[in-house]
C-alpha cells in the first residue's frame, strides 16, 4: 500500500472517533451487510467510500429508518441521481417520514401542555390548602 491509497483508509479506532460511535456499532452494520471494510491481513479497514456510507446510515438512524429503510436509501445513492424512478421512491419515503414526524411534535406538544396544566393545577390546589 503506498502512502496516498494509506491516506484513504481509516482503522476500526480511527473512524469509529471521527464519527462519534463505537467499533462495535460499526461491525454491528457490517454484520448488516451495509458496509463491507477491506482487509489488510487479519486488520478491517475503511474506505472514504465506507465512511460516506456510514455517515447516510447513522444521519438515517437518526432520522428514524429502519435498517431496511437505510439500505434501500444506499441502493439509491448507489444508483446515482440520475435514477427518477429510485428520486421518487426517496422523495416519498422521505415525505411518509416527515409526516409521521411532525405528528409526533404534535402531539408531545399537546403532552406537554396537558402535563402543564395538570401540574399547574396541582400546584394551585395545594396552595390553595395552606393555612
């Protein structure tokens, strides 16, 4: 391996800190065949390939796909932009999770008011109690 092809490659320990997780998080997407290291004899290596599609699987996690969800979107990127069809199907995942998104903020922020309410009306009720 020459030093510039070197440069490109990122250990287990090197990329699970750049990217804020653990070694075993990364082997858990690589047992998910989401991501398929190098081998320099018994050591995994990472590509900046593997690094960019780490980055879309935890920016998906994060967003709330599932790991199907994740892969397809992979498949996607992989595909290219130039895939309509593939630009649809993301576009409506994306909106469907959207959606369920903002129902969520939804309703916590109606949680929140009710808990609000409820602990403004205990407080009220006690204060109401002292002599």
């Amino acid at each position: 391996m020459d030093a510039s092809s070197h440069a490109e490659l990122y250990s287990v320990t090197e990329l699970a800190r750049d990217l804020g997780v653990t070694a075993r998080t990364l082997r858990f997407y690589e047992d998910k065949e989401l991501v398929a290291p190098r081998r320099v004899g018994n050591t995994r290596v990472y590509t900046h390939r593997d690094r960019g599609r780490l980055i879309l699987i935890l920016r998906g996690k994060r967003l709330g796909f599932t790991l199907r969800e994740i892969r397809d979107w992979l498949d996607l990127y992989e595909a290219g932009p130039d895939q309509a069809e593939q630009m649809r199907v993301l576009i409506e995942r994306a909106g469907k999770r959207l959606a369920t998104l903002e129902q969520q903020r939804r309703d916590i922020d109606a949680t929140i008011r009710e808990l609000g309410d409820i602990l403004g009306a205990a407080e009220r009720h006690l204060a109401a109690r002292k002599p």
